[in-house]
C-alpha cells in the first residue's frame, strides 16, 4: 500500500522527526529566497565600499538646515551663528578638512582623520583652539573672520552680510565625518584638521572703535584665535567715513609709537570694493574720484600694516553691473585661499609695499626700520642708553649702536600734508544731482532752495506752519545751509546718497557774507522763475524780494559751519530772522552759538538705542553728545526760544516712547516741543532702512501721541500745554505756559522788537520779543488754516472739500484736540 500523500496543512513527521510541510515549503521557495538574501548583502557592502571610498562626497547639510542667523553681541557687532537641525549634538563650530590638492582646488567636505603629525602654527602664526563643543584645546587653532564694511546708503552693509552668510554655508563650515577612532589627546590629532573657522562676525566699519581694530588684530572671543579681516569698501568722491577709516589706518601706520606692521599678526586679509564705473571710471573720475579708488587704498594700507599679508588679491565690483557676480567670484577664490591657511599654508611676510605710488611709505618703512622706535613714555630711558627696538633687536646690535636722537619733526615732515578739499566741487556728481534736485550750491559747502511753502504763499494758497504758530510768511521766507555735510544719516533725510558726511569739518571754508550774498541772489533767481506759474500774486510777488526770515535747516549741519555766528549776525544785521535746526550732536559748536531768533534740536528718539537706529548718527559718542546738547540748550532758555523738535516715525520712534520724550523735556526744559509727522521722501536710504508709506504716521496718531505727552509732562509736574496746530503740515505745538499769557497763547515772535533788542546791545530773554496772541484758527483744536480769512485761499487736491464753505472746511479740518 502506497503511503498517504501529504496535503499542504497536514503536519506529519519524517523519520528524523523533522516536519514534513517545512520542508516541501523549502524547497518550493529556496531560490527567490537565496536570491534575495545574495542582493540585500551586496547592497550592504557596497554602500560601506562607497562611503569608506568617497568620504569627500558626503554632503554638507542642506541649505534648509543651515540657516545662518545674526545675533548682536553685547558690544555692538553682529555674530552669524547657525541654527540647524543639528549634526552633532555640540557642533555649533564647524571643522575645516582639507581636500586633496590636486586637479582644480575646490573645497568638497571632509576627510577621514589621518594619525598624528608634528603641528605647525597655521600661517605661521602661534595659535590653536576650540573644540566642537566650544572648550578650548590648547594646541588646536581657531580662525576667526571678521567681515567689516562701511555704508552710507546701505548696499554694502547688505553684501557685507551676504558674504558672511555664503562663507557660513560653504563647506569650511561643514563638519568632517565621523572620525573612526576618536583621539585621546590633541596630539593624535592631524594638523590639518586643527583649524576650525569660527562664525564669521560682521562688523560696520563706521560704528566701530577702529583703535580696537586697526591697531592691533582684534581681541579673539576666544583663546588661540587668529583673525582673518575682510574688508568691504564703497567709495564716495564726496567725503565720506570711509575717509576716517583711511585716515586711521595711514595714521597708525605713520605713528612713530606703533610698529610699522602692527597688524603681521593677522592670519591675513583681503579687500572687495564697490564702486561706480559709469559715473567714476578707472581713471581719473569727475571730481577726482576713481572707480574703487577708496577700495585700493584701504588694500594699500591693510598691506602695509599687515606685512603683505593679503590672502587674495582685491576684488571689484561695479554696483551698477557686476557687483553681485564679482563679489561672488572674489568668494570662491578667497575659500580656496582660506583653506590653504588652515590646512597651515603661510603667507610670506614682506614691506606690504605693491607699487611705485608707495614709494614714498616704502622709504617711511625704510626710515622706521633703520631708525628705532620709541615709546615717549619710555625716554627716560633712551637718554641714558641705546634705544630699544621693535621688533627688538640683537644684543651684539644694541652694543655696536651709540644712542640715537630723537626726531619729533621726522613724523610730521615726512607725512604727506593731508590734502584740504571742497565739500561740493562743481564738476562733482554730487553738485550735479543736488542740482537737479533743484538745489542751488553757494560756494563749494552751502545750499540754498525754494521751499514749497514759499511758492503756495506766492499763490495766495497758505504758509505753512511756522505761519500758524510764529507768524512767518512763507513767501518772505528763505531756506539755507552753509552745511550741506552733516554727522547723521537719519533714516528719513530725503538728501542721503548726495551729502558728505563727516563728524568733523575737513574741507575748505566759505567766507560767511560770499555765503549769505550768494543764498540771497539764488533764493531771488528762483523767485523770479515763478513770474509766470498761474496764480502768483503780484503783490506778494514783489513782497517776496525782501527776505525776513531765514531757516536754516534744509539739509545738513548748520552749525558744523566754522563761521556760524559771524553768518547769523549778518543775518539779522539785515533784519533777517533766524531759526536754526541742528542735530544735538555737537555740543561744543551749540555751546558757541550766540543769539538765534530761535534755536531748535532735533529730538528723533527717546533713548540710545531708538537714536541710534534711526539717526544712524557717526559719532560713537552720540548719545553723551545728545545729552550735553540737552544741557546746554537748559542754559541757553533764558536768552533765546528753544525748542524740541521730534519728527515722528510710526515703528521707530513713537510707540512707548512718550514717557521717555518727557523725561527729555524735563531734561533740556525747551520753550516749545514741536512734534510732526515724517515727511516721506522714498529714498534709496530711507528704503534700505526700511521706511515705507506705512511709517508715515496719520495726523489722528500725531495729535493721539500729543496728549499722551501732554499728559506725561503734566505728571511730572512741568508746566506745558498744548498751543497750536498746522493739521496740514501734520505738526502740533506744545508749549511752555511762560507763553499762556492773559488766558491766551502766545507763541507768535514780535520780530522787529527781536532786531532792535539786538542793536541795543544789552542782554535780554525769549519773553522780551513776545508777538501778539496766536491766531484763534491756529489754536489746538482749530485745525491751524486761516480758513476764515480772507487772505489766502485753502486749495484742495482730488476735490476734496469741493463745494463747502469755509466753515464747513474750518470744521472737516479741525485738528483733533
Ligand atoms: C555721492 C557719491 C559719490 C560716489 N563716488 C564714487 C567714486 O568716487 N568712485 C566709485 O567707484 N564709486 C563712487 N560712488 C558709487 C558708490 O561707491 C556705490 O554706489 C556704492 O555701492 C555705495 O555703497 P553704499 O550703498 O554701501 O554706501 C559714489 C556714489 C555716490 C552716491
Ligand atoms: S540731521 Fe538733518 S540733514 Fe542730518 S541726516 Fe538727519 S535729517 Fe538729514
């Protein structure tokens, strides 16, 4: 009898007892199974095979990982640091691995640890390091990048930061993978693998203390750290604080205390320009400026002081065309070129001295090293032996040399005389684009333009608010500087891009009366050009032709101006009156400054670091000068009218801040605060520093932050009030009750009574030229157009109060008080 056939289920046993199913089930499925198995392993090995093999080719983190960030450090500069999805639980710093030198250098990623070698210092220079997790391994080097620029309207603060975002996210920064055998000490380490690239620090050349900088290499943030500066430069034919740093850098370099290259120690340096090649080509520009002409400067002199230590050639780049592209390029090479140092290439130290142009600072180099430097506060010592020198000399030198004189004269005589130039030369791109911008130039620093105002009173359609609140006509009225520079780059000038800015008067200077003739022909010559516009009334059209008042605060600095007080008594020697606007930032000229009908400062923040953002202003002192400025216009009130002015910003300067203006109040005790809306003006500038439409406060937020000053200056006890508005300038007056006289306000200026207390000679105060009370319809809450008169008539644009009466209009346009 045959045996049963076994069905698929049935669990029977064979004679070794082992299941028969198991077994038929094998061998039905043994050759996909064994098939399978044979690939999953030869997938396994050869992606070990791959990654033991290309170990160049791991990727760095995707760019959606890595997103560098800026974070202010506690001193002012800026610190990219990253934020990713993190590789190594402490890898906030990222190693270099070099690559293989051969074929053409590209930087690829890391490569496995090789044993240990001896280290040399990278570059040459004596330094070491941080671990990844950010302790410090004596023999391990760091380099820290420092990325500086200068600014004036914001394009190469942008680049600056781009740069240190690229750098970041290129693969100097990309972590080297996983080592196999993790070493003991720092001595198993490859030297190779000992320098690691810190996050690269963006620092604005024009905020920042260059002493700390430029005349020795930055303090590291962390120990055994040497720097690598780059430098980003724009040139300005017009004076600009990229002359400061230039200066810094020549003066240090000529300081016969320094050593001449007291930044050797340095990892190294490059430089990247940005300039206009259209308006300024390679050679000679117009008004003497070359195309990156600064840029090649700056490079002259890091090289000088550095000891030719320029890590890779200047990069250019021509904002109107190649910049982004040329900067970039400028990039990859200088990657290159940083991964050579790292990997411990050096770069030969020599005089810093590129061309014949430096002849001249050769043969200074020349002089300072042949002839010791000294210490003044080491003479003592030099008189009674051989001068010491730096780098210190041999000991068989020092016996063999008798003692050496000391020059004072040396220094000076062999400097080039720095080169006194006009603020505006006529064949400057500067004069040219003031110009169209309808400004007439006086002499080579100052300007004179016809306000809108002025042509608006022409045609009988109203003055502005100096009229509703002091009793100017606009049409009687003059707008100067005999500054076009100023030390502030507030966010809403409307002149950035085309002004020099300075922090201290370096160009020639204008006699005061040349100053004032010319403001007044140019001031008539525009009258005159508005003969034919419709509407001009004849009668104060001829009015027109004496001026009465003169404001100075176009654009500008007034008193930067060495001569501003011998122009204001020419002013009123011609019964001219004057209000003045400066900027509180320069004490010493304010406290110089004699009688002004009235005198004004601008008041654009309530703290520091509100000021600092939106006056942008040069001085690193800024806001010790704004205070000292406070003080003495407090001492100046009894001679004169002061007055605050504070330019609203809606995001800057406005929210929370009331409470802070009225501690400035308490502080500088002005007679009046003038409070007004900004005037958007669309700027390059004012865009790149972000200012909008949306900034532009409404007149409703303007007389809303008014009572809220009011009442803080209430609460402190200060006796103010709020007198008058001008809805259509967006501009309200608080004033000092000293000026609430007979149950009315008095904010109106008795001119002539101003003239003749002057000519008097004797001493008087503000309340001795008080006017006559305000206008009914200027007072707060009266919208401040004299609608009700018959004098000038309100014009609207797009109909807007089309067909009312002049009530009715009173009443639309009443201010909110
Ligand atoms: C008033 C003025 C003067 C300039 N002078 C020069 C010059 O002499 N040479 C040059 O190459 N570029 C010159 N430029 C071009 C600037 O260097 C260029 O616009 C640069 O990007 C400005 O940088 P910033 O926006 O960071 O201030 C000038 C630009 C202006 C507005
Ligand atoms: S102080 Fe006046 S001129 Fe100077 S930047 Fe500010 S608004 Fe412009």
């Amino acid at each position: 009898m045959l045996p049963p056939v076994p069905r698929m289920g049935d669990v029977s046993l064979d004679s070794d007892g082992r299941s028969i199913d198991l077994l038929e089930l094998w061998h039905a499925a043994r050759i996909p199974l064994i098939v399978a198995f044979a690939l999953a392993l030869l997938a396994v090995n050869l992606r070990s095979w791959v990654l033991a093999r290309k170990p160049a080719d791991v990727a760095p983190p995707s760019p959606s990982k890595l997103e560098p960030q800026l974070s202010a450090e506690p001193d002012g500069s800026v610190v990219l640091s990253e934020k990713f999805e993190d590789i190594s639980p402490s890898s906030k710093r990222r190693k270099l691995s070099p690559v293989p030198k051969t074929g053409p250098k590209r930087i690829t990623g890391g490569q496995a640890r090789k044993k240990k070698q001896p280290s040399p210092a990278v570059g040459g220079s004596d330094v070491a390091a941080v671990d990844e997790a950010g302790d410090v391994l004596p023999d391990r080097k760091a380099i820290q990048i420092y990325v500086f620029y200068s600014s004036l309207t914001g394009s190469t603060a942008k680049y600056a930061t781009k740069l240190a975002e690229d750098l970041f996210s290129q693969p100097l920064y990309t972590p080297a993978p996983a080592p196999p055998v993790v070493p003991e000490t720092s001595d198993d380490l490859d030297p190779h693998e000992k320098a690691i690239f810190l996050p690269p620090i963006v620092e604005n050349l024009d905020y920042l203390d260059l002493d700390d900088y430029f005349i020795s290499p930055a303090a590291p943030k962390t120990p055994n750290t040497t720097s690598v500066y780059l430098l980003l430069i724009p040139t300005y034919e017009i004076t600009s604080p990229v002359d400061a740093f230039l200066e810094h850098l020549s003066e240090t370099h000529h300081d016969f205390r320094i050593d001449t290259r007291p930044l050797r120690s340095l990892l190294g340096f490059s430089v990247f320009g940005f300039g206009d090649k259209e308006g300024w080509p390679i050679e000679e520009g117009r008004g003497g400026g070359i195309f990156c002409g600064q840029a090649k400067e700056a490079d002259r002199w890091m090289a000088k002081l550095t000891g030719g230590k320029r890590i890779f050639p200047i990069g250019m780049g021509d904002v109107k065309d190649d910049a982004v592209a040329s900067l970039k390029e400028w990039r990859e090479h200088l990657e290159v070129a940083l991964h050579d140092l790292a990997g411990g290439e050096t770069i030969a130290e020599y005089n810093g001295v590129d061309s014949e142009d430096d002849e001249d600072i050769a043969q200074d180099d020349a002089t300072n090293q042949t002839e010791p430097l000294v210490d003044v506060e080491d003479l003592g010592d030099s008189i009674q032996k051989p001068l010491s020198t730096n780098p210190q000399p041999s000991k068989s030198k020092r016996k063999s040399k008798p003692p050496i004189p000391v020059d004072f004269t040396t220094k000076s005589s062999s400097r080039p005389a720095p080169k006194i130039k006009e603020m505006v030369p006529k064949e400057s791109p500067t004069y040219n684009a003031l110009t169209k911008q309808g400004y007439t130039i006086v002499g080579s620093h100052s300007g004179v333009k016809l306000c809108r105002w002025t042509k608006s009173a022409l045609r009988g359609r109203g003055s502005c608010y100096k009229y509703s609140f002091y009793g100017i006509k606009s049409h009687l009225c003059m707008e100067t500087t005999p500054s076009l520079s100023c030390s502030n780059k507030c966010v809403f000038c409307w002149r950035h891009g085309t002004n020099p800015v300075s922090t201290t008067w370096n160009w020639t200077v204008d006699p005061p009366d040349m100053i004032l003739q010319g403001a007044m022909d140019g001031h008539y010559q525009k009258i005159k050009m508005l003969k034919g516009i419709p509407g001009v009334r004849a009668d104060r059209f001829a009015e027109a032709f004496r001026i009465r008042h003169c404001a100075l605060s176009l654009v500008g600095e007034p008193i930067f101006y060495p001569h501003i007080n011998e122009f204001l008594s020419m002013l009123h020697a011609r019964r001219i009156s004057s209000f003045l606007v400066c900027n509180a930032q320069h004490p010493d000229q304010l406290a110089r400054l004699k009688y002004v009908t009235q005198l004004y400062v601008s008041i654009d923040a309530s703290n520091k670091e509100s000021l600092r953002r939106i006056d942008r202003p040069l001085h690193r002192d800024f806001w010790e000068r704004f205070l000292k400025c406070l003080e003495i216009l407090r001492a100046k009130r009894d001679r004169m009218r002061t007055v605050f002015r504070l330019t609203l910003v809606k995001g800057f300067n406005i929210e929370e801040e009331a409470e802070g203006y009225a501690a400035l109040v308490e502080q500088g005790l002005p007679a009046f605060v003038e409070i007004k809306g900004v005037t958007y003006c669309g700027t390059s500038t004012s865009v790149g520093a972000g200012l909008t439409m949306r900034n532009v406060p409404f007149y409703e937020e303007v007389c809303e932050f008014v009572k809220k000053l009011n009442e803080a200056l209430e609460r402190r006890g200060l006796k103010y009030g709020i007198a008058a508005e001008h809805a259509h300038s967006c501009c309200v007056l608080i004033a000092s009750n000293d000026y609430f006289i007979d149950g009315r306000w008095h904010t109106v200026i008795d001119y002539e009574k101003f003239f003749q207390l002057l000519e008097e000679g004797r001493e008087f105060g503000p309340l001795d030229y008080v006017g006559p009370p305000t206008e009914e319809w200027a007072v707060w809450g009266n919208g401040g157009f004299n609608v009700l008169q018959p004098a000038d008539e309100r014009v609207y644009k797009k109909g807007k109060h089309k067909g009312k009466t002049a009530q009715e209009v009173a009443e639309a346009e009443s201010g909110c008080g």
